[in-house]
C-alpha cells in the first residue's frame, strides 16, 4: 500500500491568499469583479473563482466603464492605476506587500544610480514579460535590464549591455531561487561589478528551497501539482527533480500515470505558491486509491 504525504510547507503564500480571500468576498456579495490577468497561476483554482463569477481579463480596456478591477499579488506599474482611475474604474489592490515594497527600493535605487551625474543600472533578475517583472519595469519607466539566467547574462556582459564602469543594483523577482540568484550575482562580481546586491526573494519562498529538498529526498517519489504558467511551480519541481529524479509535475488528479508509482512505498505530494491546498489533497487522495 502506497504511503502518501502532503508537503506542510506547500500550498498559497500569504499574498495570493489575501488577494483569493478578497476576490472571494467580493464576489460573495453578488458583483461581478475583474482580474487584471489571472489572479494565481493555477487553472483549477481560476476555474472555481471563474464559476462564482470572476472574470480574467488581459486588459482594463476590456473592463467596463466603472466597475470593480482586482490587482493581483504580483502588482502593477504606476501608468495601470493611472489607466484605472481615466476610466472611472474601482480598484480592490491586492499586490503582495512584499512586491510593493520591493518596487520601492527598485525607485529608490534608480534614483540613487542617477544623481550626481552617475549612470548607473538597476538589473533585475527574473523570467522576462513575467507579472512581477512588469510591474517592476514600470517603477522606473522600463529603465532597467532583465535577466533570466547566466546565459543571458553573459550575452548581456559580452555584448556591453551592461556598464561595469559604472556601478550596478541588482534586485531579484520575489519567487525566483536563492541559489541561482547567488550564482548570478558571483558571475557579476568575478567581473569586477561595482556591484550591490539586494535581497528581495521573498522569505516564504527562499525558506521553502531547503525543507522542500529534504522532502522529496524522503520520499521514493514526489508528485509536483502546479499551473501550467507558475514560474515558481517549474523553479520549485526543477529543485525537487534535482534531489529525486522520479519527480513528476502535473496540474490535476487527471494527468496521473499509474506506472509512476511502480516499486515505491512512498509518494510525496507537494506544490507552488500557487498551487491551492485543496488541488494538493484531491491528488494526494487520487494517488492513495491506486493501491
């Protein structure tokens, strides 16, 4: 019989809670209330708000004139509340306090690279046309470089995109891994970077990397459940990947494969930040009724 474990530490981080948790009062009232973009990457979830009446929409141009548009966690730049307010549109911000503030110290830097005559830069390490990434662009009206990964990087130094006489803040997108935002900046500093380094990955999201590497070390195999656009879900299955090779990422109970599970005693099922508590018990459920 198959032993099944669902990860503690797995499920909503606390701004798409608020922001879900909002969304759901609202909509408790009877209203109908607009998502700029989707509020968690996660399909099933979109699909349950969906049917209390929830509409995702990718621009406040498709919002009618003087209803109720949501912000997401994942903030968005000045200009969005700019748009909102010319259109009489009423704004429920749910952008996560850890993103806010984080745009804070991106504004502050840029301003900071560029007095006194500097010309400095401000880059950001995160996946390109990414939410988050967005919303952190406009702090400082797309005046800033964004990278995903070393690859990228390396072009971007080879290529003179980046000024190392002048000196560099770097900054980080909320969920990305602390151990490859680590490699990026060594890469920065073996160059001669005149380089500050802001730790911005949220503490929710850097503590998990560890406890959640252990778990799937624990177990013979690890069932990873997340949307098909979660950045974090593919940066988290990629680390449990890493510790146990019989990992496998899936979005709902549908996608199971029973032959995952041959020889194994135990099955570890865990998931991103946005990955609903609920999904994570209906597959741990489906997995415990194949034995």
């Amino acid at each position: 019989m198959l032993s099944v474990e669902i990860d503690p530490g797995s499920g909503f981080c606390g701004g798409v809670i608020r922001a879900i948790s909002r969304a759901e009062d609202y909509l408790s009232q009877g209203g109908r209330l607009y998502s700029l973009g989707d509020i968690v990457h996660n399909e099933a979830e979109l699909s349950r708000l969906g049917s209390q009446g929830l509409v995702t929409v990718n621009s406040l141009e498709q919002v009618p004139e003087g209803q109720t548009v949501l912000i997401r966690a994942h903030g968005e730049p000045p200009a969005t509340y700019a748009a909102a307010s010319q259109r009489s549109l009423q704004v429920i911000d749910c952008s996560c306090p850890v993103v806010l503030q984080l745009q804070g110290r991106i504004r502050q830097a840029y301003a900071r690279l560029h007095r006194s005559g500097l010309h400095g830069q401000v880059i950001i390490f995160g996946r390109v046309g990414h939410a988050e990434v967005l919303g952190l662009l406009g702090q400082v009206d797309g005046d800033a470089l964004v990278v995903e990964n070393a690859a990228m990087l390396t072009e971007a130094l080879e290529s003179g995109k980046i000024d190392l006489s002048q000196p560099v803040e770097i900054f980080s997108q909320t969920t990305k891994s602390p151990l490859e935002y680590g490699v990026i900046c060594q890469m920065l500093r073996d160059k001669g970077a005149r380089l500050t380094v802001h730790n911005t990955i949220c503490g929710q999201v850097a503590s998990r990397h560890e406890k959640l590497a252990a778990f799937a070390r624990e177990h013979d195999v690890i069932v990873f459940v997340a949307g098909r656009t979660s950045s974090n879900g593919r940066a988290l299955s990629d680390l449990c990947r890493r510790e146990n090779p019989r990992t496998y990422l899936l979005g709902n109970a549908s996608e199971i494969q029973a032959q995952w599970f041959h020889g194994c005693k135990t099955v570890g099922v865990c998931g991103a930040t946005s990955t609903p508590k609920w999904l994570l018990e209906e597959v741990a459920a489906a997995i415990a009724a194949l034995s």
